[in-house]
C-alpha cells in the first residue's frame, strides 16, 4: 500500500479505519462503503478470529412459536440484572432484518428437509441453546461462523473503494487536541481519536493511519487465560488501545466460561457446541450421574454461568480432570454435528456412542469498551462494535448465539449513524473550503534496539494466563484477587521496561495488551462486592439489591 495516500489529505467521501475482520469489523465495511472509503485491517489473515470458530449459530425470533418479547425476556434473564433494555430491544427487534442482510449476503443457514416445517421456522433448522425457552438459533450445521466469514469475506473483496490490510496490526490510537469529556474517568486529558499507528506485521514497518472515524472491532480477550476456546488472535488489543486513549471501559469481571470445551491432550481451544445440549445431550460425572439436575430446572441446558460453575464444582468435589458429555439419546448426530463428529472422531471418540469428555473454559468477554446505543464510545471519533465492546446487551451473563447478533446489529447502527452525522460533518468542511491537512505524528522508536532472544515473551505471556486461570477463574475470592493484582503489577513494571527498549512486534504487543486486559479484569472485580451472573466471589455470595450498575474503569 503507498502510505502516502494515509496522510490526512481531505477527499470528498469520509474515510473510516475499521480494526478487526471477524463478523462485526465485515459487516461494518459492507455497510460503510456505501458512503465512505473504508481501510479494514486484520492482524493475522482476513478469515482468522472468533467468528470464524462460532458453532452453535446466531439467534433471533424466526419461528410462529417465538416472539420478541420471550427472547428479550431469556435475554434479560441470563444478564442477571445488569442488561441494558434498549440494547437489548435493538437487538431482539433488529434480529429477523439482520439475518436477512446475511442470507442476502450468501450466507446458506442449514434449511429444513422439504415438507418438515409443520413447526413453523419457514423453511430454516432451528436449533435451541442454554438459557433459550425456545427454537430460535440459525445454523449452518456446527460451523456457523465459517460459513458467515466465507460469506462476508467474499463480499468484501468485491468492493473497489475498501482497502484490505492483511496482517497489519494496529499499536495504539492517535489522539489530536486535548478535549474535555463529560464521562471520562482516569484524570487524563482526552482527545479526539483522528487514526491509528498500524504494524505490517511481515516487514516490521509502523505507520499511521487517518480516519473521521475509527472503530474497533478487534474481538475478544479469552487468551488472557490458560485454557480458552479463542483462537490466538484474541488477545484484547482494542479493549487496551482504547483504554490507554481514555475510553471507558465496563465490565470486565464478566468472562463466560463456556461449560464444555473437549478435554484432550491433542486438541486445544475445541468447543463442544451448547446445541448439543439442545438436542438432549446431558452432563455426567464419573459415576454417570445427571449432577445438572441438582442446580437448576433446566438441568444441563441451565443458563451458562449456572453450568461452567456447576462442572466446576463437580471437578473440584470429585477430583476428576473433566465430566462427561452424553449425546447417545441424539439419533442424527452426524448430521447435525459433522465437524464436531469427525474431530472427535479423529481422536478415537465415536459419539453418539462414546461420551465427550468436556471441561469450562475461557469463552466470552460481555464487558468490553463502554459504548452508547449506537457504538460510538466516550472518545470523540471512535466507535467500538462486536465482542471488544460492551453495548449492555449481555448485562452480567451472555445468552448463547446473542453475540453474533450483537456484532450484525452494531455494524449497521454505527453506519447508520455516521452516514448522517459523517457525511453532513464533511459537506460543511468542504463548504468552509476545508482547512489546512495536518501531517500525521510519525511513530517514534527513540532508542528502541531489536528484540533480543533473551527476552522471554511466551514465558510472561504464559504466567499471566495461568495466575488468570488460578486466580481470576471461574470461582472468585477477594484474597485471591489482590494476590493476582500484586502478581500482575511486577510483570508491569518488566513489560512497560521491555516496551520501550525493543522495537514492538506483534508478539510483545499483544503481551502489553493481554497484561492491560488482565489488570482490567482483576480491577473490576475487585470493585464488585457481589456475586452476579459470570462473577462469583466467594467473600460475597449474593447478588446485591440496591446496586444494580456497571463497573466502569
Ligand atoms: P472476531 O471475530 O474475533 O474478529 C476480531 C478481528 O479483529 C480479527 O480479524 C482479528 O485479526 C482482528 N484484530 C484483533 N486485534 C487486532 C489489531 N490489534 N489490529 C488489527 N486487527 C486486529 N457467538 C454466537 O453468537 N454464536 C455462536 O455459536 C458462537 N460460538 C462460538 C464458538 C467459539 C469457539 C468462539 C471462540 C466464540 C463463539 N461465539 C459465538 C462468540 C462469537 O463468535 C464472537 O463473539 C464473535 O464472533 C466476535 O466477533 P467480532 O467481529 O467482534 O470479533
Ligand atoms: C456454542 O455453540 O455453544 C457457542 C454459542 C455461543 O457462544 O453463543
């Protein structure tokens, strides 16, 4: 790309920097470059990230049985209190017009057998998640996010006036001027964000980028623990870029643990999708019992948090490594789960017939950077959208399949709004004869010398994930919590020294985000004196009554 093209140069349409290429960061391009000239950068390939693993599929109220209102109620429900309403309502209501942009799209949703449909899901298999009274998760079998990804990705590459940046990482935000904000929270000035310093991650080269707008897209955060089903990529770089430009961040004491990812020496990150449990699949310890039955009336298919808790405390009771997943009572597993059967399969598991042995394990981050009713955060051009935001939809416990929703949802409000607000921004700049372009900062790398061997980043990146794991996991204590706040503070102090002597690579950038990220976690958890949803801290058991409201850091 000629990087003399990125200085901030007035063209006629409005140009937007959109940071990650999963569900969310697609869908937004799709709908901007009907107005604006859209760069998209993802750090590994265009295809790689959480949405391209997505297997039990994307909810919305589809079905003659199902109504906004019962969806918006499991919503709520599973969010524990902490829901924002008109996040949710957005989401529900916008769900049925969301899917069909992605059908319109190319994306082929599993249909039912010609003549099945006595049910009513006009035309399209239904399948039925944790938390969720009714049929209302479209699929494409177990490889939903595949098949959105392909889809979108497909799209993309058609448009003329998008530029697509492969393994291109963004560093951090670039801030001009030094505006005051009404919510900002740290005692720091805030700017507006006008673009973003990238790293091509192939030649090492770092250069910035303008933008009228900038939104992150950048994903999820599971790495920052041991055991996740994320892939690499999610490593919570917009989350930590936002928040060192002053944005507000919620949340973050609600990590999901999704309840059964496949426990096996030769598999990582290998979820075992929740619709299997909507198919009548059951958990079972090692004596085979239905422990499910015991926590919840919805027995294994209980909301998530209820589940991941209960297996948690199952493991711990018995000793045992994992539990057992039992899918013999699924006639069609085959057809259903073809790529979950032939995984499985491959490492000499047969089900239906044999169980899958599972285990929780890191999933979803409901918080996230704090974001209005659109996506536009505190900071003046900057909009966050999908799971590296926190809209409110999920409150304190995510609905299974709500968070593709979410990204769809997000994209196409974000592009509504700057449609108006963008284009009519730009009328009265070039009305007003525009005024000078000012030349971007250039990135300083001071004394920086290249990495030295001896630096062990997978070493620190590793310890961080298991002082998570161990520490910040699933069942919470305050103790617990301040020894990880010390632990993490003097990997601080190493991190910022190693930052700011070597040249960045992508490696030890995401160790800096993952480490912000990881403190980000632990300080919203710790200022949560209850327990509630996702966070559970056994110094205070119980939900609060009077104190219903985000942690914003
Ligand atoms: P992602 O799809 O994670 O994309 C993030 C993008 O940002 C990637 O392109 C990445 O390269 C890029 N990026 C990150 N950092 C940078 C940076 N610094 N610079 C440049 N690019 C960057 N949800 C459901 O609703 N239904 C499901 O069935 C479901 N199943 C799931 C199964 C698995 C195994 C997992 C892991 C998640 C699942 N989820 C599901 C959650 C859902 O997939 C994600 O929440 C959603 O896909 C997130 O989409 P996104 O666009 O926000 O981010
Ligand atoms: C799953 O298929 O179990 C994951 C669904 C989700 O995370 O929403």
């Amino acid at each position: 790309m000629n990087h003399a093209s990125t200085s901030s140069t007035p063209s006629s349409r409005p140009k937007v920097l959109l940071i990650g290429s999963g569900i969310a960061g697609l869908a937004a391009t799709l709908h901007f470059s009907e107005f604006a000239d859209v760069i998209l950068l993802a750090k590994s390939s265009l295809d790689e990230g959480n949405t391209r693993y997505a297997q039990g599929g994307i909810s919305a109220v589809w079905s003659k049985n199902d109504s906004f209102e019962e969806h918006i109620k499991d919503t709520l429900v599973a969010g524990a209190g902490l829901c924002r309403e008109s996040s949710v309502n957005a989401c529900v209501r916008e769900a049925p017009h969301v899917i069909e942009s992605l059908i319109r799209w190319g994306v082929e949703f599993t249909k039912t057998e010609p003549g099945a449909d006595e049910t009513g899901f006009f035309g399209y298999d239904l399948h039925q998640e944790g938390g969720h009274h009714k049929r209302r998760i479209l699929h494409m079998h177990d490889s939903t996010g595949l098949a959105i990804e392909e889809a979108l990705v497909q799209q993309v590459r058609k448009l003329k006036n998008v530029t697509l940046l492969e393994n291109h990482m963004a560093i951090d935000l670039i801030m001009d001027g030094k505006l005051e904000h009404k919510n900002r929270s740290r005692g720091m000035d805030l700017g507006k964000c006008i673009g973003a310093f990238v790293l091509d991650c192939k030649s090492g080269n770092i250069f910035p980028l303008s933008a009228n707008l900038t939104v992150i897209a950048s994903g999820g955060a599971g790495k920052a623990y041991l055991y996740t089903t994320n892939p690499d990529v999610a490593t919570g770089d917009g989350v930590a870029m936002a928040y060192r430009a002053g944005a507000r961040i919620a949340n973050m004491e609600f990590m999901q643990f999704h309840p059964t990812c496949l426990f096996h020496p030769n598999a990582k990150n290998f979820l075992i999708t929740e619709a299997i449990r909507g198919e009548g699949a059951v958990l079972r310890n090692f004596k085979g019992e239905d422990f499910m039955k015991a926590h919840h009336p919805m027995g294994s298919l209980a909301p998530r948090d209820i589940v991941a808790r209960a297996i948690d405390l199952e493991m711990k009771r018995t000793g045992e490594p994992h539990v057992w997943l039992d899918a013999s009572k699924i006639t069609h597993f085959k057809e259903h789960f073809p790529q979950i059967y032939d995984f499985c399969h491959n490492l000499g598991i047969h089900p239906p017939q044999d169980f899958i042995p599972v285990v929780p394990a890191a999933h979803y981050l409901c918080g996230g950077i704090w974001v209005d009713d659109v996506g536009n955060t505190t900071v003046e051009g900057l909009a966050a959208i999908g799971e590296a935001s926190c809209t409110g939809l999920h409150g304190a416990n995510r609905l299974a399949s709500n968070s593709l929703l979410e990204g769809a949802v997000f994209a196409k409000r974000i592009a509504e709004w700057a449609k108006k607000s963008l284009l009519q921004r730009q009328n009265q700049q070039s009305q007003e004869n525009q005024r000078e372009a000012r030349p971007l900062p250039i990135w300083d790398f001071g004394r920086a010398v290249d990495i030295e061997e001896q630096i062990d980043i997978a070493g620190t990146w590793r310890e961080i994930r298991t002082l998570m794991w161990n520490y910040v996991g699933i069942v919470r204590s305050d103790r617990r919590l301040k020894r990880a706040r010390e632990r993490l503070a003097l990997i601080r102090h190493e991190v910022n020294e190693d930052y700011w002597k070597f040249k960045v690579n992508r490696d030890l950038i995401e160790l800096r985000n993952l480490l912000t990220v990881s403190e980000l976690i632990v300080e919203c958890a710790l200022r949560r004196k209850e327990s509630r949803g996702l966070h559970y801290n056994v110094d205070y058991p119980h939900p609060l009554e009077l104190e219903l409201k985000d942690t914003l850091v």
